[in-house]
C-alpha cells in the first residue's frame, strides 16, 4: 500500500495539472476572443459611413453624368454651374476645379470655412480639342 501511495503520486495522471492546463487553456480562448473583438471594431471605426460613401458617389456621378452629356467636354463653366446646381442635393455644397491644357476654373471660394468633413476625388475626361483635362471635386453636407 505504501509502495503504491509512493507511485501515485509521481504520475503524470494528477488532476491538479490537468485543471490547472485546462484552466489556462480557457484563459487564452477568452484572451484571444477579446482582442479579435476589439481589432475588430477598432478597424470598423475607421471605415466611412454610409452617408459619406454617398457623399463622395453623389459628387462622383454628378461629372460623370456632365461628361456622359458632353457638358464637361464644352467647358462651358456657365453651363456646367447650372447643372451642378440642378443635380446636387439641397443639402450638399460642392466646389470643383477644373485644369485642361492651357485652360482653367476653379471655383472654390469658402472651403477654408468648412466645419464638416470634405469627401473628394477626380475624374479625368477629354475636351473638345481633344486634351487630357482634369475635374477635382470636394462636396460637404450644409
């Protein structure tokens, strides 16, 4: 009996390892789960909104939409105000600048006193004589 006491209690079968692994086992689980989580919604948080995907797809099919109907291709800027004006939503304020070869508009006038968030991007289109031009474009909610 002494002998087998004595044995006993060197095997490798002892509860107290294997709760204390299994322990640390759920430990890491539960560690790991919590940090996937939080990276998770840290690189959510970092994502636009929907409204300011819609912002910058608002301005986006507005050019495309001028350049389609060749309005962008006159460089009428008399004619391209109107229809961004007719186009663009009441509570979107959109400025532009426009550069083709040796011509240029750009009406911005007030974006140093914007409060909110500006979306931008560009289009490339092609004039009437044929000339790589560019439309910037930055469009803010009122």
């Amino acid at each position: 009996m002494v002998r087998r006491k004595l044995f006993s209690s060197f095997c490798f079968g002892s509860n107290r390892g294997a709760i204390f692994t299994l322990d640390s086992i759920i430990a890491v689980f539960v560690v790991l789960i919590i940090l996937t989580i939080s990276v998770f919604f840290m690189a959510r948080s970092e994502e636009p909104s929907i409204s300011d995907i819609q912002a910058s797809r608002i301005a986006n099919d507005i050019f495309a939409l001028l350049d389609y109907q060749n309005i962008l291709r006159n460089f009428n800027i008399f004619e391209i105000n109107t229809e961004i004006n007719s186009l663009l939503p009441k509570e979107y304020t959109m400025e532009y600048k426009i550069e083709c070869d040796k011509r240029k508009y750009d009406s911005r006038t007030n974006l140093t006193t914007i409060q909110q968030s500006i979306f931008s991007g560009e289009r490339v289109f092609i004039d009437s004589k044929f000339n790589n031009c560019v439309v910037r474009y930055w469009i803010w909610t009122k």
